[in-house]
C-alpha cells in the first residue's frame, strides 16, 4: 500500500458537484530524491493513463519490499475535469470547456514574487539556497488565489510537485512516435531518460513560452539562477521536469504501457529514488534536437488530407509530406495542393483528422537546424 494517498477536492463549479485529485505517495515523506508522476493532463491523451496503472503496481511491489529510498508521488488522472468534457460520444479534453483555454499553459508563475524575496538572503551553501528556494516558491504559490475550479487545479497539481527533484508529465500526441520535451540547461537528465524510453526524438528549448507545466516547475531555478546572479549565491538547476509523449493517442496497449513504466522506473533508480541496479544505460536512438527545428506544416485552405509520408519515415527539406485536396476545387477531381517541408528530418507526429480546416496544423518533422519563422516564446503554437 502507498505511504498516504492524498485527495485534494477541487471547487464546486455547481451546486452539488466536486471533483477531486488523487496522489498516491510511496517512500519515506519528505525523503530525497523526490519524483513526481502525472498523467493525462490533457484529459484525452489516454496512454498514459495506462502506464500510470503499471507504475503503481509497481511501486507497490518495491513498497512491500522497501525499496524505495526516496519519495515518489503519482497522480494517475491529473485532469478530472477534463475527463468530464464530452461532446455527442467524443471526450475532449485538452481545452477547457470554461473559456479557460489549454489545461497545460498558463501555470502560475512564481519567479517575480520569489526573486524579490530571495534578493540578498542566498548563501555560499548550494543545499541551503535550494530549501530556501523551495520554501520561498511554495510561499508564493500559497499566496495566489484559485477561485475557479481549473484554477485550483493547477495550484494543486503545482504544490503536489513544486519542490520535487524529478517531474515527469506524462502526454501523447495524436499519432506520434516516443519522443519528449525538456530544457536545454538539462540536456544530460534528458539524453538518459530518452535513451532509457528508446525515444525517436529529444527537443530541447530554451524559452517555449506558454508556462506549461513542465516550464512551471523546472524554469524557475534557471530563471532565478539568472536573475540574481549578481548575488553570488550558487543555485544549483534542482528539478529535471520533462514531458514525455507516449505515441498516438490509440496507443493503449498494456505490453508498451508496461514497457513505458519499466523504463521510467528504471531512471528513477538512476536517480537514487529507487534501490536497485537498473542495467546498462540502452544506447540512444537519436541525437538531441532543437524544439525551434520542429517543422510545423499547417493546411493553406480546407481540404481532404492526404499524406505522402508516412510517420517515423526520413523528410528532406524541399519534399512534399501531403497533399491538400478540395473536393470542390477545378479541375474536378485533380485540385490538389502539395505542402512541402522546409527542413530536412523525421517525420515526428501528425494528426488523425483527414479533413482539415485553413491554418490548421497537422504534422510535426523535427530536424537539427533552427527554422527562421519559429518564435522562442511562441514555440508550442497553442
């Protein structure tokens, strides 16, 4: 059984409904190195809903034999309200029904009020500016209000996380190969978890905008480290969040969900959080990529989809990836649209949808060299 389980109730949003979140907490509480684990915080990217129900029997079983040496918490449904977003038959869950816009932007953000706080208190002690740092972040966010149902769901799901070593979000994409997204200042944390998942691609960044959850917990100690330099107090980077797209959004499967969880385990005992000996390092699959080298091909006009390339498979910059077809267009039956990649690479993720709408993005080719028109800032595009 976990050490505790926490449920933290979610407002109301109407008289006689609650939601509430569920974190399961395994290991000593307060213990080092702490992970953080959560799934589906877009409500209908559902593997990794899977995974989490492998990891927890997992953790279970290294519970019973104590051995876990850290703190590991999962919160296997980050997103209830999101579960709840059905429209005739199909579950939508990675916009807000309520105005509130994507489930994973728009975190709070702790770096201002905590600078101000911190500004002449650091010192020479890495160890004691992290729990300074720690407490000062957590005191911040205590200090937001969250009157609206979603809004208290990211405070919570920030508190359960904010003062964690290891944060693991875990998406998927449409129709997608393994791959994930973290900072460039980790880059090493990032190579290691890529190579034990057997990812396709690593996209590293540096500013991509938008405050996800991921960017919430990780990017104030960079932001901080920045910020007060001038203090001379070192601050070390002391949370490696990432998040992790487990494929398509069909791929539920308990053979790869239980592949995915054995992997993920297996980095937590890189990482001294569980007792065991993980085995080799597996070699990489690829070679870390800038996220501002991700293609991002969107439809000219509406039309029927129709792909040239298929996922997994290697774009050279110049190449026709799909064809847009108007099914009203002249000639009849021949108005097609080629859509061309403007950089060499692979083909990473697409969408499902096969009718498209103007302006509408549909695949992702990731390649090694940053493209001009991508923002830093602007870099998830939604």
């Amino acid at each position: 059984m976990p050490t505790s389980i926490h449920r933290i109730a979610l407002p109301a949003p109407a008289p006689g409904t609650q939601r509430s979140l569920l974190a399961h907490c395994y290991g000593p509480p307060g213990a080092r190195p702490k992970a953080y684990i959560q799934a589906a915080l877009h409500a209908d990217e559902i593997p990794g809903l899977l995974v989490a129900q492998h990891l927890l029997q997992a953790l279970e079983q290294a519970q019973a034999e104590q051995r876990i040496h850290g703190e590991v918490l999962v919160v296997p449904v980050a997103n209830p309200i999101g579960l709840d977003q059905h429209l005739n038959g199909t579950l939508l869950g990675r916009l807000n029904f309520d105005g509130g816009g994507n489930f994973n932007r728009d975190f709070p953000d702790l770096v201002a009020g905590a600078r101000e706080r911190l500004r002449g208190h650091l010192s020479g002690d890495a160890v004691a500016n992290v729990a300074l740092i720690r407490a000062t972040l957590r005191a911040v966010l205590a200090e937001q209000s969250a009157p609206r149902e979603s809004d208290a769901l990211q405070h919570a799901l920030l508190g359960l996380a904010l003062d964690a070593d290891i944060v693991l979000d875990l998406h998927c994409d449409s129709e997608a190969l393994l791959h994930l997204y973290a900072s460039r200042w980790q880059r090493e944390d990032a190579v290691t978890l890529g190579a034990e998942l057997g990812v396709a691609a690593v996209l590293l960044e540096e500013n991509a905008g938008g405050r996800p959850f991921d960017e919430a917990c990780a990017g104030p100690w960079w932001m901080l480290r920045a910020a007060l330099a001038e203090e001379g107090g070192p601050i070390p980077l002391a949370c490696f969040a990432t998040t992790v797209e487990l494929r398509g959004q069909t791929d539920v499967r308990d053979e790869t969900a239980q592949a995915d969880a054995a992997a993920l385990l297996r980095f937590l005992q890189r990482r001294g959080v569980l007792a065991g000996d993980p085995g080799p390092l597996p070699e990489p699959r690829c070679a870390p990529t800038p996220l501002e080298g991700v293609d991002v091909l969107s439809a000219p006009a509406a039309g029927v989809l129709v792909y040239r390339k298929a996922l997994g498979e290697r774009v050279d910059a110049g190449e026709v990836v799909a064809e847009l077809v108007d099914p009203l267009g002249e000639p009849w039956g021949a108005a097609r649209v080629p859509i061309h990649s403007t950089t060499t690479g692979l083909l990473l993720a697409r969408v499902r949808e096969r009718l498209l709408r103007p302006g509408q993005k549909f695949c992702k080719i990731a390649g090694a060299a940053p493209l001009a028109y991508r923002q830093p800032g602007k870099l998830l595009q939604d």
